[in-house]
C-alpha cells in the first residue's frame, strides 16, 4: 500500500511538471498513472472485502475515468463527459457513505455549513458560467454537497476522520478546477488544486482498511 501512495505523489508531482510545462503528452503519461496508483491504494486497503469498500473503488474508478476525461483540451463534449464521470464517483462515494452509521447533528451541521460555503461559489462563478452549464453545474454542487455532508456524519459519529477529511479535501479542489475552467486558466489552479484532489483520493482510498462493511 505505501508503495502505491508513493507512485500516486511522485506521478503527480510529474503531472504538475507537465501542467507546468503545458505538455499533452507529459500530461497522458502521468495522470492516469497517478490515478490508478489510489485504485491500487484502495485495493491494499481492503476496499474489495465489504460493501464499503466495493462502493469506495467504484467511486475511485469513475474518478479514474474522469481524470482521463479531462486530459483533452478544446473538447468541450468530452469535458462534459468528465464532469459526469465525476458526478457519478460523488454519488458512489455517498451510497459508500450510507452503508455507515451515521451521526444526525453532524450531518445537520455539515448541511448547513456546506449549503452556505457552496452558495457562496455559486454566486461567485455563475457569472462565468455558459449558459448550458448552469443546470449541469448546480446538480454537481448538490451531489458534491450530499456527499460530502454525509462523509462528515460518518466520521461524526466514530468512523474514520479521514473520510471527512477526503470529502472536504475533494470539495475544495473541485473549485480550482471550476476556477480553471470557467473563470481564469492558469498553472496556479493546478498547482494547489492537483495536490488536494490526489490527497482526497488516497485519504477516501484508504478508509475501507479503517472502517467496517
């Protein structure tokens, strides 16, 4: 298992070079290494032995899929097909999420924490937003949103801090990417965004080895 979170970081270390140095090819090379390397993390961790974990890697995996989605540029149905792949992954990792028990205050907390952090960057990137984006992009803000609250409940109530912190790991890095796409293009985006999604992924990965099915 630690072999594969060292593949993950090295590989996007790699991938931010390519970012970087604006290279499609650098780009193919490294992440989807970096992305099957938290498939394998997962995979160690015992994701293939209960219910949890089953649902963990098929979040992982759609995930996986999205990330090589979105290597093309200038394929804006591609780029939808990503989006999508991802909003899959965030509805996996929720009914993950629902195989756990489950602390009610937490999520309650989280709901409203999340309903007025989310709303604030709608307000801030609506104004950048396609028109035939803005429906597609509210629905991944409410899935995102469920998922992420749910991930607070479980930990809320025993489970593992690490799916909170996935979660909420993956929720900010998503807005980079949003940032990145709709509002201005730039390395910076990447160069905190990547870092976090990754984290999010190997944090989520490992948590079927610390929790039950």
């Amino acid at each position: 298992m630690g072999a594969s979170i060292v593949v993950c970081a090295l590989a996007m270390a790699g991938l931010l070079f390519a970012e970087r140095r604006e290279s499609q090819a650098g780009k193919w090379f490294t992440k989807p290494v970096a992305s099957a390397a938290f498939i394998a993390v997962a995979v160690f961790a015992g994701a293939l032995d209960s219910d949890y974990g089953r649902l963990i890697l098929l979040g992982l995996g759609l995930c996986l899929l999205g990330d090589v989605l979105l290597i093309p540029e200038g394929r804006l149905a591609v780029f939808r097909a990503g989006v999508f792949a991802f909003l899959a992954g965030h509805v996996a990792f929720a009914a993950a999420f629902l195989t756990q028990p489950r602390s009610m205050p937490w999520l309650a907390v989280a709901v409203v924490a999340l309903a007025l952090a989310l709303s604030g960057v709608w307000r801030w990137l609506s104004p950048s937003l396609p028109g035939d984006m803005r429906l597609p992009v509210q629905a991944y803000f409410v899935v995102i949103g469920v998922m992420t609250a749910l991930a607070c409940a479980v930990s809320g109530a025993g489970g593992p801090p690490v799916v909170a912190a996935g979660a909420i790991a993956f929720t900010a890095s998503d807005i980079s990417v949003a940032r990145d796409r709709f509002v201005r293009q730039e390395f910076v985006n990447r160069a905190w965004g990547l870092p976090l999604y990754y984290l999010a992924q190997v944090l989520l990965a490992l948590s079927p080895s610390l929790i039950g099915g």
